[in-house]
C-alpha cells in the first residue's frame, strides 16, 4: 500500500471515530432527559485554548451526616436523575460523580457537583458568567447515564423573568 493510501486510510479513521462521537453525543441529547440548572461561576484552570465558561452545577441532594462545616470539603459518589423537573443526586457507592455542600446558614445549604462543567463560548460573544446583582446563571443540560451532565445553553434567571441568552 503507497503512502497515501496509508495516510488516507488513516483520514477516514479518524473521521469515523470523531463522527461516531458526534453521533452518540446527538443521540442521547435527543433521548436522554434535559432540565434547567442553576449555576455557580468557578474560575477555570484548564490548559485548553479558547474561551469557556466553567461552572459548578446545584443539584438536590440529601444532606451529609457529621460536621456541617466539613461538608464543602468532603464529597460523596451519586448518580445524576432528574426528579420533578430539578437534577438530582443520589448518593451511590458505584456513582458517576462526585457532589458536596457549600454552606450558607441555617437550612440554606446548597449541593453542587464537585467537578465544574465548561461551556464553551465565541471568541466575541460577552462573558455570560458575569452578572448584575440579582441575577442568576442557569445551563440547560442534558443528563447522560453515566458521568457529568452537558450544558446545551445558558440563561439568567433575574426574579421571575428567566431569559435564554443568545451567545453568538
């Protein structure tokens, strides 16, 4: 076989096996369950090009047992499942994720994913990790079975009014 027979073969290889991802990413945004998901700006550390928004992901989830103050410290295995339109996390030995607590007072804990997700944004587009005061940043994101949920797109949440942000 000539070399660019070799170097062709090669092509369509690797053609196949990024499509075959493109596929299955397509396939389970299609059948796997979405929802709409309140998030936390996280400062990136990651050694990729490009510009992405990182962001943990609140999740319901039952309390830890032990030292409250511990609990944004420690994390636990769960599951991802949507229950009544919210993410939830429950706990699971075998889980996919990690999840824990950050404390904000009295019966205000909040559960977010321990690992943030990043969405990735145009070059010229706005940073949409930076808002007013009063607003909140939410993804919609599709669950997979196992691993971290995929953000699809963004909104702020400022109130009552909730609006899609378009990022183009």
């Amino acid at each position: 076989m000539k070399i660019s027979r070799k170097g062709l073969l090669l092509a369509v290889i690797h053609l196949a096996i990024v499509c075959s991802l493109g596929g299955k990413l397509l396939y389970d945004r299609a059948t796997r369950p979405r929802v709409w998901v309140r998030t936390m700006a996280y400062d990136p550390d990651l050694p990729i090009r490009g510009r992405y928004a990182s962001m943990r992901l609140e999740v319901k989830a039952p309390l830890f047992e032990g030292d409250p103050k511990m609990a944004w410290v420690v994390s636990k295995p769960a599951r991802l499942t949507v229950q009544d339109g919210v993410l939830t996390a429950v706990p699971d030995e075998n889980g996919s994720v990690l999840y824990s607590f950050r404390d904000r007072g009295p019966n205000q804990n909040q559960a977010f994913l321990a690992e943030p997700v990043a969405f990735f944004i145009p070059e010229h587009a706005f940073d949409p990790t930076i808002r007013a005061r009063g607003e909140e940043l939410w993804a919609e994101v599709t669950v997979p079975r196992k691993g971290a949920p995929r953000p699809i797109r963004l909104a702020v949440k400022k109130g009552e009014e909730f609006r899609p942000l378009d990022l183009r």
